[in-house]
C-alpha cells in the first residue's frame, strides 16, 4: 500500500478510538492500581519443547530465503 492509504486507514482508526475513549472516561469507577496487585495472579507456562507447527513453517521459511539450505535438512 502506498503511504496516502495508510495514512488513511490510521486516521480511521484512531479517530474512532478516541471517541469512544472520550465517551468512556468518566464511566470508570477507579483507575486500576499497578502498585497493588493481588497475590492470585497465575504464573505463566513456559513451554521449552517444539510444537510440531512451528517445525513445519520454520521448514517453509527456510525453503523460501534459501532453498539450498533446504536441501540438506
């Protein structure tokens, strides 16, 4: 897309976005305190093995950048 198309599309969205924001901001019962968070917070899960999707699509981008690095995989 050319940059006159794009500047477009972001004014489309941004413009809305403000709207809604100005339309909302007195309706908050209270800003959320970062300084205070509760101890029930999950932990995330880290996984350190592969799924097999990624395998695949990491196979194709290396078959797209360089086909003969492809070959001896």
């Amino acid at each position: 897309m050319d940059r006159a198309k794009l500047g477009m599309i972001m004014k489309a969205c941004i413009i809305p976005h403000n709207m809604i924001i100005e339309d909302e901001q007195n309706s908050y019962d209270h800003a959320f305190d970062y300084d205070h968070v509760e101890d029930s917070i999950p932990h995330p899960i880290v996984r350190h093995d592969h799924h097999p999707c990624y395998a695949l699509y990491l196979r194709r981008v290396v078959q797209i950048y360089d086909p003969d690095l492809h070959a001896h995989l």
